[in-house]
C-alpha cells in the first residue's frame, strides 16, 4: 500500500462528500503530524468531511 499525502487524502474526501459518501479515518501515530498537517485535518473534520479516529500507540 502506497503512502497518500494528507492534501491528495482531503481532496478525495471532498469528491466524496460532494457525491453523498461518508468516511470513517482511521489515522494510525497520529502523533508524528506536523502541525501543518494537523491544522489540515483539523479543517477537514469541522467540515464534516469524515469522522477522525486517532491512535498514538
């Protein structure tokens, strides 16, 4: 499994929404973010663009 840059992710979730999808994201280490990439997901969860599980394990 290839590894998705968080901006190519958002943008697929936006397509998404804007057919009527729903995602569940399960994000594993969230920890290791940058803030950047935080602040990015962030914004897409208080869009309503899926619902965020996180794990630091």
């Amino acid at each position: 499994m290839r590894k998705v840059p968080l901006a190519e992710r958002i943008r697929t979730w936006n397509l998404a929404e804007y057919l009527g999808q729903r995602h569940l994201v399960d994000e594993d280490k969230i920890h290791r973010l940058s803030k950047s990439q935080e602040d990015s997901l962030l914004g897409a969860v208080k869009q309503g663009l899926f619902t965020l599980i996180g794990a630091t394990i």
